[in-house]
C-alpha cells in the first residue's frame, strides 16, 4: 500500500510538471529567496516560451528572429544544452518557413541578415575547421554584406578579412543602409557611412512588432498575452509592459 500511495503521488507529480511546463510563461527570479534558491535563467525561459508556435504568427515572426540574432551574437554559449539544442530547432523551423513563405520577401531578408551574422561570428572565432567566408567568390562576399541591416554587424564582418574590408567600406553599402532607415534622397558626393550614424544619432531607429512578449510588474511573470497568466492584480492590464527583443535578454542579466 505505502509504495502504490507513493507510486500514485510520484505519477501525480510528473503530470502536474508537465502540464505546468505546458503554460507559456515563466517566473522571472531575479534573486534567491528563502522560498526558492537560485535564478530563472535565459534558458529556461526559451524552453517555456514557446517560440516554436510563436514564429507561426506573422505578427511574431520577426520578434523571434530578432531575439535568436541577439542570442546568437552574444548569449548563445551560456545556454544550456537543452536549450541550444531548442535554439537550434527553431531555428530549423525559421529557415523551412522562409524557404516555403514568398509572400513577405522581408521576413525572409530579415532571416538571411541573423543567419549571415552567426556566420560571421562562427568565422571570427574560427570554429569553423571547413571552408571559411573567404572561400567564397568576391560578389557572394559582397552579396552577404548587402544583406545586413545592422551597420554594427557590417562593421564587425569587415574586421574579417582585408577583402571583407574594402567591401565594407564601399560608399554605395552605406548610401543602401541610410536610405533603407532613414528614407534619406542625397545628391552629390555624400559620405554614407558618416551619412548613417549620423542620422542614426538624431533619429534612432524604432524597432515595431505586430506582438511581443509581455512582462507583468505584478507577478514578475513573462508571458505572451493571448495566453495569459495567473495574474492575482485587480487591474491585471495596468501591470502589463510590453517586452522587446533587447529587453528579453537584459531580463536575465544578473
């Protein structure tokens, strides 16, 4: 009888987990409390969030992919491996959705942009034992920095390689960026690349997203809105904050 009582509670336990890992929310910890040791970590919320389903919406698509260019860029090494193995997988998903997707040409750009930056980044700390960016044909180089939208990224691609460089520098990358963000029209000779942050310096760029994640001031939860949270407010909607990419990962910077 003990061990069938223990058995049934055991069982109960596991169900209950796994309908609890079910919720699309998470707890964010930012401290140790007597009630509960340790920190809510970047990985973990990745695993509960669902981004799966989440880069099904197209009012979340380019959400996801920004916060996996942010992961990739600079937290991808500190997840766990479940969680990079999770990465990974949507991922896959991302890339399988902009080669079936030809209706919306700029989910698939802003895909090909993330995927040329971990490239880079894979380059730069020579992880990579096969064939390297340089290898490539110089119009393909060429082809990978037009792709970026991020002068950062351009600039950090161009410390490469001299090749990579010389093609970082040309007046007519810079002269694309500033027109894509700034909708700038330049006659004569104009030097894009001062052009770009200098217009960037008074006219910052503005990220917008058709749905974020969102974070409850109240309950200290993260939590996509449609899904809701078990939010013990009395004016729930007061205590939401809207959540961006960058503010996800600063989340977790303890």
């Amino acid at each position: 009888m003990y061990r069938s009582g223990v058995s049934s509670v055991v069982q109960h336990e596991s169900v209950l987990c796994l309908v609890l890992y079910k919720e699309r929310w998470i707890y964010v910890q930012k401290e140790s409390t007597r009630e509960r040791h340790g920190y809510c970590t970047l990985g973990e919320a990745f695993n509960r969030l669902d981004f799966s389903s989440a880069i099904q919406d197209v009012r979340r698509f380019n959400y996801v992919v920004k916060l996996l260019h942010l992961i990739a860029k600079s937290q991808l090494t500190s997840l766990s491996g479940a969680a990079q193995k999770n990465y990974f997988n949507v991922l896959e998903k991302i890339v399988r959705k902009a080669l079936d997707d030809h209706q919306n040409p700029r989910l698939i750009k802003a895909l090909l942009q993330d995927l040329s930056s971990v490239l880079g980044t894979l380059i730069r700390e020579q992880i990579s034992d096969g064939m390297t960016l340089s290898d490539l044909p110089l119009h393909m180089q060429n082809n990978i920095l037009y792709k970026f939208s991020d002068a950062f990224d351009i600039i950090n691609l161009g410390q490469a390689t001299p090749t990579l460089h010389m093609l970082s520098e040309d007046r007519q990358l810079w002269k694309k960026l500033c027109q894509f963000h700034f909708a700038e029209k330049q006659k004569g000779h104009v030097d894009w690349k001062l052009m770009f942050f200098t217009l960037q310096k008074y006219y910052p760029k503005k990220e917008q997203y058709g749905d974020t994640l969102h974070f409850c001031r109240h309950c200290s939860i993260l939590f996509w809105k449609d899904s809701g949270h078990p939010c013990t407010a009395n004016d729930p909607d007061s205590c939401l904050t809207p959540v961006s990419p960058q503010h996800f990962i600063d989340l977790f910077k303890f």
